[in-house]
C-alpha cells in the first residue's frame, strides 16, 4: 500500500505541517508521496530532498526561525499604493527572499539519483 501525505497551504500552516510529520515520522510512518499546495509545496520538496528524522528536524528549525513581521513585512503605503493598483503585491516578497534561499536553493535535487525539481 502507498502512503501518502498531502499538505495543504495556508501559511502558518507550514509550522503545524512539521509538528505533524515529527509525530509521523516518530510513529515510523514515512510517505512513498509527497503531494502540496502553497507552503504545503515547500515543506514537501524539503521533506523529498531530505529524508527521515534529520531532514525533519532541519525544517523544523527554519521553521522555529521564523517570524511573520518579517516573512510578511507590512506596511500600510505600499498596501494603498497596491490597492491602487501600482503595484501588482499587497505584501513584498522581500521577506520571504531568505526563507526561499534556505529551502528551495539547497540544492538537494543535485545530489546523485534525485530526480529533478525543475
């Protein structure tokens, strides 16, 4: 039987994701597939490049190191100048640049017999 774990999006929901594959993967459960929307997508592709309890307890980390002011910098001018529509974001992706960096840049799916994420 295939065991697969689907991850939806929903921002903060990423941080729950993990708690929920360190509960999974304490079990002994590991997935065969790896199905996500959103940050669902991105804690997938973390968990595929890097297997069992380190790569789990390495997302957890990013996790733990993050704080919404800065992954989702507000600010009210830019949110009216976007509702304006001279910008085509609500919120900058700055923010998000470094925590982009860390996942989706570390180059696990160059390592021999991973299959390509691109």
């Amino acid at each position: 039987m295939t065991t697969a774990f689907v991850l939806s999006g929903g921002a903060s929901l990423g941080a729950v994701q993990v708690g929920m594959l360190q509960a999974l993967n304490d079990a002994g459960v590991a997935p065969d597939l790896l199905v996500g929307s959103s940050v669902g997508a991105i804690n997938a592709a973390w968990i595929a490049a890097h297997r069992g309890p380190e790569g789990v307890e390495a997302l957890a980390e990013i996790w733990r190191g993050l704080r919404s002011s800065t992954v989702f910098p507000a600010s009210p001018l830019l949110g009216a100048v976007a509702m304006l529509g001279r910008r085509n974001y609500l919120v900058s992706p700055v923010g998000w640049r470094p925590c982009s960096n860390s996942i989706c840049l570390s180059g696990a799916w160059k390592r021999p017999g991973r299959p390509s994420m691109w």
